[in-house]
C-alpha cells in the first residue's frame, strides 16, 4: 500500500468520532448485520429491508436507529421514500 492511502486512511480513523462501544453494540445483532450485509448491494427501501426477517415495523425501525446512531448506515429520504 502506497503512504499516502495508509494516510487517508490514519486521517479518516482520526476523524471517526463514535465510541467503538456504539458500533459494537450495533453489530452484535444478526438482523443489524445482515442489514448492513444487503446495503452492501445498494440502496433499499426499510420495507425492502424488513421483508426478510418477519418483524413488525416498529421492531425493525429500531434496529435501523441503533445502525444510524452507530454512523454505520445513512437514511436518505426521497420525497416519500426513504432509502
């Protein structure tokens, strides 16, 4: 690895300002990690992204809370679709 990509990455670590505790408890959930495994395929709806596990949406919302408060996804909302 050429310096200066360890050094964009030592600068983005340096900039990364959420407790690692936060993101630990984001991932210690199944259905949060296989939320964030399907995002890495692209953009979904939160329906789209529920189907799979059977809950209530309510339930599920709070799952994508704990991820968006951990920094590791964002909610983007288009006109009535949040994706």
């Amino acid at each position: 690895m050429p310096n200066g990509e360890l050094l964009d990455t030592v600068c983005h670590m340096e900039n990364f300002t959420i407790p690692l505790n936060v993101v630990s408890h984001a991932l210690a959930d199944p259905t949060r990690r296989s939320v964030i495994d399907r995002l890495g395929s692209g953009s979904a709806s939160i329906k789209e992204l529920a189907e799979p596990f059977g809950l209530g949406l309510p339930s599920f919302l709070k799952h994508m809370k704990v991820l968006e408060s951990s920094g590791l996804i964002k909610r983007e909302e288009v006109g009535r679709v949040r994706t």
